[in-house]
C-alpha cells in the first residue's frame, strides 16, 4: 500500500518539482524525514525568503515551484512574498502543515486557521477532507497555479502524510492540462490520436455543451466514431440531441451501475462537463479497469476536479468539430432509431391513481420540439429522462447544485428571457413550496409558463431515502396542502386535476396556446407515490 508522502513524491517528479523550497518547522517533519535524495530540499532562513526564491524558480522555469510552509507562523511570515508572487503571475504549489488531525478540534499548540490566513492572494485554497485526498489536491494545485498564475495553497494536517491510500479510488484530478486557446492545435491531434487508437470510444455530454453549436459538432463526432452518447448524471442541461438514434441515455449515479454501463468501452470523451458526477458513494473503482478519460471543457473547475488522463481546456463546439475532421473513417454501422416516448404505461383504470409516468406520456405526445423543460422531481427525474428527451438546445433545465426551489421562478425568467419558445415547468409539490412566492412574479410580468405541479403530499425522495437505510422517516406527509389554492392567492390561474380524462383534456385545451401565452397556469396533479428511486 502507498502512503501519501510516497504517492505525494512520486507526484513532485511527475511534474518536475524536484526543488522543495522550504524552512522546516515540526508539522512537515512528516513530510520531509528520509526525503529521497533524487528531491532537493533548498533552505531559506525565513520564509519572505523561501518564497520569494521560489517566486523567481517559478519566473525563470516558466513552470510551478514547490513551497513548504510551517502552520500559522510560517503562512503569516509569507503572506506578503506570496502576494508578490500573484501580482508577479509566479505559479507556485504551496502546501502549508497543519497540526495532527486527530486532535485539531482542541485548538492544540500550532493549530491555525490557515485556509483564511493568506486573505485573497492565492489563486486556490484547499485542505484536503481525507488524507486519501492530499495528493489530488496537490495534483489540483499544480493545474490551478497554471492556469491561473499565482500561488495554489494545500494545507495538510502533520499525520496525513503516513496514511495509506487506496488506489481503487483514484485521483480525482486529471494528470495532464492542456490550454488549447482560440485554436484548438495540438490538443485536438492528441484528442484524435486517443479516439483513432480506441477500439470502442464511448461519449459523455454534460450541461456545458448545451448549444447548437456544440450539438452539431458533437453528432458529426458521435457519427464518426460510430459511438453511443451518454447525457452526464444529474444534468443541469441537456448536451446532446436526446432524440438523436446515437443517444443512449442517462449515466448512472453510483459507481458500480456506472461500470456496468461503461463496460466494453476502451476510452470516454466527456464533453461539457466533470468525470464523473455520482450521487450516492460506492465502494470501487470509478470506471471499468483499463478505461482511459478524456475531459474537454471550457470551465477549468470541471477539468480540475476530473478523474481523467486528459483534460482540455478549450470551447467545446470548435474543439469538437476540429477532432471530428482528424478522424479517419470508421466503417458505419446505422444506430437504430430511440422508441419515442420511452416508458409506457397504460392508461389508469377508472379511480385509479395517475402516476407520474401518466403525466409525462401525456405530454410527451403533445409538446412541441421546441419547448424548454424546466425539471425539478426528483423522484421520478430518470423516468421523466426517458419519456421526455431534449429535441433541441436549452430543450432541458434543472438545478445544477441539487438544492429545491430553483425550478418554479427559473421557468418564469426563462419565458421572459425568450418569450418566443414555450415553457413548461414539471416540479414535485415539495420542491414548488420552497419557492411558491414565485407563482405572483410570473403572473405579475406575464410569464406565460405552463407549470405542472406532481402532488403526492411528501418528500418521496426522502422516503425512500430513509428506506434504504432501513429506516422509517421521521417527518410527516403534508397531504392538506392545497398547491392550485395557494397559486390562486398569488394570483396565478390554476386548476386540481385527479383523474386521467381530465389530464388530457386540459394538455389538449393548454399546450396549443403555449407559444401566445402572457399568463401563468398551474395544473395540480394528484399522483400516486413512487414505490422506488434509483438514480
């Protein structure tokens, strides 16, 4: 097994830190005892010192210097060298002790409050949550000092560094960066000379990549390579034509589902989006064993936090369309066409309960290509995926961060924004009341956004949730709460339906009138709950 000092050193060579600029003081002694000799240890009597001699390796390499800092004392004598090394643009990598995590919670002798000491002048701050994860946050640092030029500080408690790692977890930072700019150059030669070598390339797309553009660029490299695209998990937005015959689906959310998904694959290409989003942690590797990842995107926090071989910083419609036309023909295999409208469920027996999967076949059959689907169900999020793809750019929405009460006034700004497409919002009840005050700004500016509220009176999400733990929830349902009620006080027109003929009869009065409409209407659906949820 490595330990993180090991796995820490094998990574100073790796980028070609072999300098360690540094005074030492007890909490890196960890870290600094038996250095190996290939390592050089360069004294600085104070540590302005130290700094400002890495400032200038940094300036005369062009690349990031390594700086050792001891704790609060140590940090505090630096802080104005490190503010020259940002305004200098020095990329340095600057991992400050801490004291021993076992006791930090007592304030112990050298304890710091050190990810706040430095103030703004590094570029990143990070201390790390598990000793496992020093050495990526390390990894990270070196990739952010680059890009963005000026100090990167990891602050690591004294004990971590003897910590075993467990490699089955992997980094969780790519280990190359490469800077394409304007042109995309010699990255998309090694982008394409990674897609040429596959023998069974596999796309991801993800929220970054929802542009025409970019959805252009993505199929003519999908086609090309004769491979499947898969949407990233937890989407905020949808990064591929979701009607296309080459889509096939929704990633999963934990590991061991993700596996079996990407099994059979040789290398991914994850395009607009992080390597991999997960929901639940899994014990295992992240990715089928021998999988390369390539990650392209314009957001360097995405590459930065990514489990990959490569990442790319560049936009993904040029980048894309660039690798696409350095391919070399593959012998094309037609994709059959996707089944339209996904799931089906029969129509409910008379007094029985709509479910959610009636709702959406319902209007599946009625929307028009260009609607924009604002999401926030969380329940039944991967049933809605499937009967309800995304047929054009900005054809989906949701919350990026997870977090409820984003869906029902981003529906209202999206329809002011651009009354010219149709807005329809699907929300659960539970998440419409974290933001039901929004129902009056919508009618009050005239935002013409079809909502449709699944009402099952609780969290079902947490209920089962709470189930898999084999627990019972402890919160109670809220079934007496009237959503249409609390819509009409806000002044938006609404209307409770129950039953199936209803359903259709109002989706055939509404969705013909939705590119005109200049008034909100709220449908309350009474739906059965859920019996399961996998994400």
């Amino acid at each position: 097994m490595t330990t993180v000092r090991e796995a820490t050193w094998a990574l100073l060579r790796e980028y070609g830190m072999r300098r360690i600029f540094a005074n030492p003081g007890s909490t890196e002694v960890a870290f600094l005892a038996d250095l190996p000799d290939d390592l050089e240890f360069v004294l600085g009597l104070h540590e302005g010192s130290v700094v400002g001699l890495a400032t200038g390796y940094a300036i005369a390499t062009g690349a990031p210097a390594f700086v050792n800092l001891h704790t609060t004392a140590g940090l505090g004598n630096a802080v104005g060298a490190l503010a020259t090394a940002r305004v200098n643009r020095a990329p340095l990598v600057v991992v400050v002790g801490q004291q021993d995590r076992r006791h930090l919670a007592l304030e112990p002798f050298l304890a710091g409050q050190l990810d706040r000491l430095a103030g703004p002048y590094p570029v990143w701050v990070d201390q790390p949550v598990l000793a496992q994860d020093v050495p990526t946050a390390i990894r990270r640092a070196w990739h952010e000092a680059g890009q963005q030029r000026g100090p990167a500080l990891v602050v690591v408690p004294m004990d971590d560094w003897y910590a075993d790692l467990d490699p089955s977890l992997g980094l969780a930072a790519p280990s190359t960066v490469r800077r394409s700019g304007s042109a995309p150059g010699p990255a998309a030669d090694e982008v394409a000379r990674l897609l040429t070598d596959a023998s069974a390339p596999v796309l991801v797309v993800g929220a970054g990549a929802d542009d025409r553009a970019s959805w252009d660029a993505l199929v003519e490299l999908a086609e090309r390579l004769d491979a499947p695209v898969w949407q990233e998990a937890f989407g905020a937005r949808a990064g591929f034509p979701q009607d296309h015959p080459r889509f096939a689906g929704h990633l999963p959310a934990g590991r061991s589902r993700l596996r079996a998904v990407l099994s059979g694959h040789d290398v991914a290409l994850v395009v607009g989006t992080g390597a991999f989003r997960q929901y639940p942690y899994e014990p295992g590797p992240l990715v089928p064993v021998g999988m390369r990842v390539a990650v392209l995107s314009d957001d360097p926090a995405e590459l930065h936090h990514s489990s990959a071989e490569l990442a790319v910083l560049a936009d993904p419609a040029t980048f894309c369309a660039a690798v696409a036309r350095l391919l070399p023909d593959r012998p094309l295999v037609p994709a059959s066409a996707r089944p339209a409208g996904g799931d089906v469920l029969d129509a409910p027996d008379d007094g029985a309960p709509l479910r959610a999967g009636h709702v959406f076949a319902a209007l599946a059959a009625r929307l028009p290509s260009d609607v924009v689907l604002v999401e926030e169900t969380p329940s039944t999020r991967p049933q809605l995926h499937r009967m309800l793809p995304a047929r054009q750019p900005r054809g989906f929405v949701s919350a990026a961060m997870g977090g409820l009460g984003f869906g029902l006034p981003a529906a209202a700004g999206l329809r002011l924004g651009d009354p010219s497409r149709p807005v329809v919002a699907v929300l659960g009840d539970g998440s419409s009341l974290y933001a039901i005050q929004g129902l009056w700004s919508a009618a009050r500016y005239g935002c013409g956004v079809l909502y449709v509220i699944l009402s099952n009176g609780r969290y079902a999400i947490m209920d089962r949730l709470a189930e898999k733990h084999g627990g019972k929830p402890p919160w109670p349902a809220f079934d007496e709460i009237d959503v249409a009620g609390l819509a009409g006080a806000l002044g938006c027109p609404a209307r409770r339906i129950t039953d199936h003929p209803d359903l259709l009869a109002v989706l055939d009065e509404v969705v013909p009138t939705l590119a005109d409409r200049t008034e909100p209407l709220l449908l309350d659906v009474r739906v059965a709950t859920e019996p399961h949820f996998e994400p």
